[in-house]
C-alpha cells in the first residue's frame, strides 16, 4: 500500500491506496461518480507501508482518503470504516472518513 500523510489547519489527511491502483479512473456503474486514484494525491511523496503503519496512521487522522481492496479492508478490520459505507466504483473498493 501507499500512503500519504499532509498535515493541513484542519488536522492529519491520511492518502492511502492499493499499489496497483495508482493513475488508474474508476466510474459508478450509474455514471453519477468518477474516481481517479492521482499521482499527485495519491503517490506523490507516498511511502510503501505494512499493514501496521495503516492502521497507526489512520488513528491519527483527521480525514482519510482510501482506495483499493487491501487498503480498505485493512480499515475495516482496524474499525475505521463500517463495511456498509464503503462504495465500489468498477469493482474497487472506496472509503473516506472524517473524524469530528
């Protein structure tokens, strides 16, 4: 996985995605949504972490910004995301939380 961490005046922005995703564009089968997974969001700056580093990252957060299958179900698993609020956009998984 790649991850991201930029500080802003609103608290800790997480970036995480699964390697095989990055530069990649998904659509919703609906045609209402688009994501595509940036170098410049997603990669620039990105470290190769474990699963462990997600986890420790996405604790400190205060947004987080997550793409692929492995990505996602790491966050699943740790509690940060509710299966049921995940999106699939051709079939990859998206979640994002905002911690308040």
């Amino acid at each position: 996985m790649l991850l991201v961490e930029r500080q802003t005046p609103k608290g800790l922005l997480v970036s995480v995605c699964d390697r095989d995703v990055l530069g990649e564009t998904f659509d919703a089968e609906t045609g209402e949504a688009s994501l595509t997974v940036s170098e410049e969001f997603y990669g620039d700056g990105a470290d190769a972490v474990d699963d462990e580093t997600v986890v420790d990252s996405l604790a400190r957060a205060s947004v987080a910004n997550l793409v692929g299958d492995e990505t996602v179900a790491v966050a699943i698993e740790a509690g940060f995301v509710e299966e049921g609020n995940v999106l699939e956009l051709e079939g990859t998984r998206h979640a994002q939380f905002l911690r308040m």
